[in-house]
C-alpha cells in the first residue's frame, strides 16, 4: 500500500475569471504545503503552484484527462486530480492507495442496466453512439470530480488512446448544445459553460481495455 505524504502530487483545473475568483483562496492555501499542478488561463492567481497556462478559445472539461496522465508519465509518480469545486473533499485527508489501482470519486455501475435503460439518458445515448463505432463494450462510469492515477509501463499507451478520443468527445459534446435532458437539468449547464462534457467515459473505457483495476474512494473510506 501507499500512503499518503508531502511528496504527494495533486492536480486541478481552474479556469474563467468567475471560478478563479471562487476559488483561488483555498487553493493558495492549499498549495502553500502541498505539491499542486493546475491549469489556468491566470497562472498569476496561483503564486504556490505549478501552473500551466490554458489558451484555448473554448474550455473543455476533457483537458483535464491528458493534464491528469501527462503528470503521471512525467514524474512516474501516481497523481490525485480532484476539481476546484471540491477540493475540501481532499484537503487534510489520509489517503491510502495501492499500488496499481484507479481510484474515483465514484463509479456508476451501468453494466448492470440494459442498453436501453441507458439510452434514456441523452448523454449516455451519445456515449454509446461512440462507444459503438469504435468497437468498445459498455463498462463502469468513473465520475472524473476526484481521480487518482497510479504511473504504470501502460500509462504512454493510455495517455496516446485519451489525446486520440479528445476531439470526438469535443465534437459529440459541444459547448452550446440543447440537451432535451429534462430529468437531468446538470448536463445543460455543463455545456453551457464549455465542452468535452462526459470525459469521464472515455477514461472508464481505455482503463478497461488496458484491463486497469478501478476503485472508488468511498469503498476504501478515504473520504
């Protein structure tokens, strides 16, 4: 097992005058005794952390997946991303991890529904729309709020597979899309602020076909 230490590396996402102005104080905070890399069109905002500056014209909620594995390859070293918006689910928390296992905040289980429950679901039905032209079989959804990836020999192959999907997850979920989602008000104001929206299946997927162990935090009552 792994514990938890100062060496640890984290890794967020904080983008747009609004979120910055949010958030910027805890995560300063935060950063001033722990090892944060975040991404951010301000990295001025963020005098403690590693920043990478993001100048793309449209935010994506996918960005955070090549960000995320980018680190791991780098340091070859396991990362915790968690959002800004949650990050008090991180902070002053004992984390101990194995040593080859995905963690999540948690895992939808939607191999025990049917295909046509899942369609139900507007976004779920463009999932599996691309999940189907690409030749890949249902699997667990891992919520991408908190995420802890281990470095492993298959991380280079994982991280070409996730850059290779960016565009189609950018392009099915766009930003401005009209979601007729009407029990699910949430995925309407993902796409209003940005696109790449349900990054998290692509993620859940690519694990699977490298046949990568996922857990979720809960289960290993870490927070």
């Amino acid at each position: 097992m792994e514990k938890d230490n100062t060496n640890m590396i984290y890794a967020t996402m904080c983008i747009g005058n609004e979120f910055i102005s949010l958030y910027k104080d805890i995560i300063n905070s935060f950063s001033e005794n722990n090892n944060l890399h975040i991404i951010t069109d301000n990295p001025n905002e963020f005098p403690n952390a590693h920043c990478y500056e993001y100048n793309r014209d449209v935010f994506s909620y996918y960005e955070k997946l090549p960000f995320i594995l980018s680190l791991v390859l780098n340091n070859k070293d396991r990362v915790l991303y968690f959002d800004a918006d949650s990050i008090e689910l991180i902070q002053d928390k004992e984390f101990i991890f194995d040593t080859d296992s995905v963690y999540s905040y948690k895992i939808y289980e939607h191999k025990s529904y049917t295909e046509e429950e899942l369609r139900k679901d507007e976004g779920m039905d463009v999932m599996l729309d691309i999940y189907q032209e690409l030749g890949y079989k249902m699997c667990d959804y891992l919520h991408e709020r908190i995420l802890s990836i281990p470095y492993s020999e298959k991380i280079p192959l994982i991280l070409e597979e996730i850059v290779e999907l960016q565009p189609l997850f950018e392009e099915r979920y766009p930003k401005g899309k009209n979601w007729d989602t009407p029990s699910r008000d949430d995925i309407q104001s993902f796409a209003n602020v940005g696109c790449g929206y349900g990054e998290g299946g692509a993620l859940s997927v690519v694990l699977k076909n490298n046949n990568i162990n996922v857990k979720t935090l809960k289960e290993n009552k870490l927070i």
